[in-house]
C-alpha cells in the first residue's frame, strides 16, 4: 500500500504523462505511473499509431521503460483516464509477469478513484511462467 501523500504524487505524474499522450486516432488519451520497490517511478502514455495494431498501452510503455532500464520489481501502478477507464488484458498480462501482487489505482482526471485493488483481482487464474513445461529446451 501506499501513503496518501505517495498516490498523490503518482496521480500527478500519471496526469503529467497523460497530456504527452499520442492519441489523434482514439483520441483517448491515458497516462501511468508506476512505482518501482527502490523507489524510482516510470511514467508512460499511450502510442498510437496510424496502422492502428501498432499502438501501445500507457501501462505497457511506463513497465517496458521500467524494465528497460533495469527494474523488474513493483509496487503500485497509478493509470488516469478520461473516464477512469481500467487497464485492458494485455497489459494486465503484461503487468502478471513482472508484479502479481501490484497494487493498482485507476482514476479520471479530476482524481477520483475509480478503482483500486490488486492485480490479481484484475487478472484471475493468470496464464504464468509456472504454466510452462519445464527444461524442454528450446
Ligand atoms: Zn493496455
């Protein structure tokens, strides 16, 4: 869990990251935050593209920059929204393989939550590294 003061914070980086979104095609724009264990956080924002399956999802950016720059273990994921929309399936996924215990927070743009809770409850019966076969190469 956090501190109410360090969610504030998280909402005010994801909110800053948000307006950098590159959205002219959704036009949904979307920004996280997510807070490393040492401390550090990585913020994101959507792509878009114009060959549309090309985009990519606030929360995958901010976890794949994390993860980029070394970092592979989490504490808590701030996503605002216009709507306060939640995160979608594949960056629930994605979220799995790094952090099955984040803690997430889903807001809209004036700050009020809109939900907050583990991944796990987003993600239940997670497909996981455990799911495949052991030493078989490859
Ligand atoms: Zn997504």
């Amino acid at each position: 869990m956090l501190t109410e003061d360090e969610r504030r914070l998280l909402f005010v980086q994801a909110l800053q990251a948000r307006e950098r979104a590159y959205a002219p095609y959704s036009g949904y724009r979307v920004g996280a935050a997510l807070l490393t264990e040492t401390g550090q956080v990585f913020t994101g924002a959507n792509v878009e593209n114009a060959v549309y399956p090309l985009g990519l999802c606030a929360e995958r950016v901010a976890l794949f920059k994390a993860v980029s720059e070394g970092q592979r273990r989490f504490r808590a994921l701030v996503v605002v929204t216009e709507n306060g929309g939640m995160p979608c399936g594949a960056c629930r996924q994605a979220l799995w393989e790094f952090a099955p215990d984040l803690w997430i927070w889903v807001l809209d743009v004036s700050g009020q939550v809109h939900w907050q809770g583990a991944l796990r409850d987003l993600l239940p019966h997670a497909f996981g590294v455990q799911d495949l076969p052991a030493d078989e190469g490859g």
